[in-house]
C-alpha cells in the first residue's frame, strides 16, 4: 500500500513521468491539471488516478533508476548506462566496502548505497563542500546517506580506510590516486575509472603497470533507445552516445 512520505512515480496518457512525495493535503499541478496526492494513501501501487482536467494518471513504485535520472545535481553525473556496468566489473553487493573518489552530485553514489545496503558501506570522497553536501541531500531524499560515509578530502592525500572491497575513481587526474587506491585495496581487489578523453586513458595505462595494477578492460558504452509505438517501431531521434570511458583494473602483487 502506499503510505504518507512514499514516493511515486506518476506516468501521463503520453508516457510523460512524473517523481512525486505522498504527503497530506498536497495538490501536484501537471500540463493535464491538478491531482491531489492525498488520495494516493491506502492504494496499492499500480492503481489509476485522475487530474482535475479528467485525465487519468498510472501510480507506479519509482526504481532507482528513476531516482538517479532526476538527482540535482551541480555537476555532471555518471549515467544508468555506465553505473549498471560499473557496479559488476566491481562486483559490488551486499557487505561490500567501496571507495569512490570524486562524488559530485551523488548519481554513483547513490547506486553504490543501494547495492552494498544493509550491510555494507561506501565511503565518498569529494574535495568541494558544496558537492558533497548537494550528494548527501539527494541520498538522504531516498534514505540512503545511511549507508555513505561523505568525507571532504582530496583523495591524494591517501584514503582512510583499508582492505576495502572496490573502489572507483572520477576525477581530472586520476593517476594521482593510483597509489592510494593500491594502498586501500584487498589484494585481487578491482578499480574503476571514468575518463572523459583518450588522453587521460593513455596516461592512466602508462602509470597503473608501475603502480602494482593489471588492467582489465577499457569500454564505451553507448545506448539507444527505440521509440515505443507497436505501428511505426523506430529509434528515438536523440542518443545517449559517448559520456565517458571506463577503465577497469585489478590489484596485484
């Protein structure tokens, strides 16, 4: 059932979607009129809502996916496409312990919360105050900053913690980080990296071999999407290209 503070997702006749908090006495105002939430109390996930204007509005439970889609953010974020991939090459789960060092927004971040949760732990390094303070609302809107140990420290300086299961770098230089990465990782332990040009791959390849890391795997991931209708099925005109590429590495000895 849904329940005052759930959150909803309400998706229009077009498919349009909307992120809305059940709370009493709260009107939403769309382009297809007003729709009192309240009404929302007590129904089950599924159901079908109407607009002031008649319209009827499909009330869904909102993935976190979803949630990653519509983060504030100041920064760019790292998108679905690449955090679904990232989170197997680094074999995060449950009980895991994972270092991410570049927080901006929080889009990684609040992926890495839902995997390791209820037991596990990521610790998020960002040097900017104002990034790391912005991640930790957006975790604390889906109650997960529970599960994020935010610290404004540049990562250079080493990270605090040992023996950690991952960890995932995303910041401009990222060879700077390499020893403390090695430094805080199990043995066997797999690196991440997000790399926005060619350059900055070719110099990450020339430090990791003298740094004690094998490297794995350098990928782009592109999607597209197709357009939705059974009688005229087409790719949609736009395309979620290149964002970045990711580099993957393991510990050695």
């Amino acid at each position: 059932m849904i329940r005052k503070g759930d959150h909803v997702l309400l998706v229009s006749p077009e498919g349009k979607e909307f992120l809305v908090t059940v709370e009493n006495g709260k009107l939403f105002g769309t382009h297809k009129g007003t729709i009192d939430i309240e009404q929302l109390i007590g129904k089950e996930y599924g159901c079908e809502i109407e607009s002031s204007k008649g319209i009827p509005f499909k009330v869904v439970r909102p993935t976190i996916y979803d949630f990653i889609k519509r983060i504030k953010r100041q920064t760019q974020i790292i998108y679905p496409k690449d955090i679904g991939y990232i989170l197997l090459r680094l074999n995060v789960q449950s009980g895991c312990r994972v270092i991410e060092c570049g927080t901006g927004s929080g889009s990684l971040t609040m992926a890495l919360a839902f995997a390791v949760k209820p037991f596990g732990r990521v610790y998020s390094y960002e040097r900017r105050r104002e990034f790391s303070q912005l991640a930790r609302e957006n975790l604390q809107r889906v109650e997960l900053a529970d599960y994020v140990e935010f610290k404004v420290k540049d990562g250079t300086e080493g990270f605090d913690e040992k023996d950690v299961d991952a960890v995932f770098i995303d910041v401009k230089v990222p060879e700077e980080l390499v020893e403390s990465a090695w430094k805080a990782l199990k043995p066997g332990g797999p690196i991440g990296f997000l790399l926005p040009t060619t350059n900055q791959v070719s110099s990450l390849l020339r430090v990791l071999p003298e740094s004690g890391f094998l490297t794995t795997e350098i990928v782009e991931i592109l999607l597209r999407r197709y357009k939705t209708n059974p009688d005229r099925l087409r790719p949609d005109d736009l395309m979620n290209a290149h964002t970045g590429y990711l580099l993957f590495a393991r510990k050695v000895t």
